[in-house]
C-alpha cells in the first residue's frame, strides 16, 4: 500500500465513469467521503478515535446505500453477475464494519492501514474491475468499437512505458474493425498473437526498469505480468467456440479492465514510488 499514501491520488478520474449518471456521481461522492476519511487519519496528532470513528460510519453507510442502488441497477438491466457483485459488495461492508469494531482497540497506523486498505479493495479494484464490466455488458458493440482505445488519462508520465501502453491499445482495437465474417476469427486470432507478443517484449522491457531502479514490489509485479498473459493465451483458445459478439465483448472487457487497471493501479505505483526516491 506504499504507493496509495498520498491523499491527492485518491481523486475521482473520469475514466472510472461506468457510463451510468446516478451510479457515476454516487462513485464520486464516495470518493469525497474517503478523502475526507483520509484527512483526518494522516493527523493524528490532532485527531480524536471517536472524529474519524465518525467518518466512517458515514462513509459504511454511504456505501450501504450506493451498494443498493447499483444492485437494483444490475437487477434492472438483468446483468449476468449480479450474484458475484453481490458478495463483492458484502465482503466491502464487512472491511468497513470490522474497522468500525475494532477502531478503539487499534493504534493509529493500524486504522490508517485498514482504511488504506479498503480504499485500494473499493474505490481501485472494485470500480475499475468490477464496476466496469457492468459498463461493458450493457452497451452495444458499435459503441463498444467508438469509446474504445487509448485515453491520456491512463498516463503514467513516463515517456516510454505510456509510448508501449499507447501501441498495445492499439493493437487491440485493430481486433474491433469490421471484416468479411469468414475472415473474422482468423483476423483476430492474427491481432491478438501479435497483442501477446508485443505486450511480453513491454514487460520484458517494464521489468527492466524496475528491477535497474530496485522497485520493491518488482517480484509480486512480474506474477500480475504472467497473470495477464495467461489471461489472453486462455482467451484466444476460446475463440472458436464463442459467439462473435460475445467475444468481442469479453476482448474489450480483457483489454480495458485488465489492462488499463494494471496501468493505473500498477504502473502508476511504480512511478509514484521512483518520485519519493532521493
């Protein structure tokens, strides 16, 4: 959680926008209630357990409320896995509750690590894994083809790294282009080869740098790596069993989720954490 300390990265983006109004701004003042959160657990010498107990009472039940919301949400529009959301959502209000319990009881670093913690399992990962796909299954494929590519936003300000980033994106959007339907499994099959290969010569070269500039995390980094290939090498197996649509669906939910949480969760972290070296 190194890399997640400093209050002004906890800030709401528009790329975590699911393309849903209400849900998107409930998103965002959730966000808000975090930092707020957050504020007050980095002073602790001026801060009272019973001030910050107080904040996240209300952020429990901010999220209580948003959780329901967006279930009624996915219920509406008949979303696939609406029950795996729903257990997602319960283990959330778990974390907060245990910290609720248990904040007399914990030494300020500790509560500050808990809330760290969930801000990292919620406002990240949920959002951007989770959240997303809600995104990707309700919209139409033609719109899927229009909104998807590279964004400036997932600029991790390293010329290089955002320069390889850019050029896998678009590899894959070559995928999304319209062709004869006799020639469509074959073409895609072709992109997405290319896709892995250029990727791994990215990671070869991301793990590189770090392991030059001695990241900390480079180890557990290199396993998301791996995990991320043997996703597309899984996917690409599946192709001539799958409904075109459908996995051109899934390709966009591979690719923009994956992909673009592990630039903004992961490599963000690596920059973040080369700017606090001396």
């Amino acid at each position: 959680m190194e890399n997640v300390r400093n209050i002004e990265q906890i800030k709401w983006k528009k790329e975590y926008n699911i393309g849903f109004l209400s849900i998107d701004k409930e998103h965002q003042f959730l966000f808000n209630i975090a930092r707020k959160a957050l504020g007050v657990s980095l002073k602790k010498e001026n801060i009272k357990p019973e001030e910050l107990k107080t904040i996240i009472k209300e952020l429990t039940l901010y999220v209580k409320s948003h959780f329901s919301n967006e279930e009624s949400y996915m219920r509406k529009i008949g979303y696939p896995e609406l029950d795996n959301h729903k257990i997602l959502h319960k283990m959330l209000i778990n974390l907060l509750n245990n910290l609720i319990k248990n904040i007399n009881n914990l030494e300020f670093e500790e509560i500050k690590e808990e809330l760290f913690k969930f801000i990292e399992e919620y406002f990240v990962n949920h959002i951007i894994l989770e959240d997303k796909k809600i995104q990707i299954w309700s919209i139409s494929l033609d719109e899927l083809r229009k909104n998807f590519g590279w964004k400036d936003v997932y600029s991790v300000n390293n010329v290089q790294i955002d320069k390889e980033h850019r050029e896998l994106f678009n590899i894959a959007k070559e995928a999304f282009c319209i062709v004869d339907s006799s020639k469509r499994n074959e073409k895609i099959k072709i992109i997405l080869n290319r896709l892995i290969t250029y990727m791994k010569t990215h990671f070869e070269h991301e793990e590189e740098f770090m392991k030059e500039n001695d990241y900390i995390r480079y180890e557990e980094h290199k396993k998301i790596h791996k995990n991320i290939i043997e996703k597309l090498n899984d996917f690409i197996k599946k192709l001539p069993h799958m409904n075109i649509e459908l996995f051109e669906k899934e390709l966009a939910r591979i690719i923009d989720i994956t992909l673009v949480q592990h630039i903004i969760q992961e490599d963000r972290k690596i920059v973040a954490w080369l700017n606090t070296k001396p």
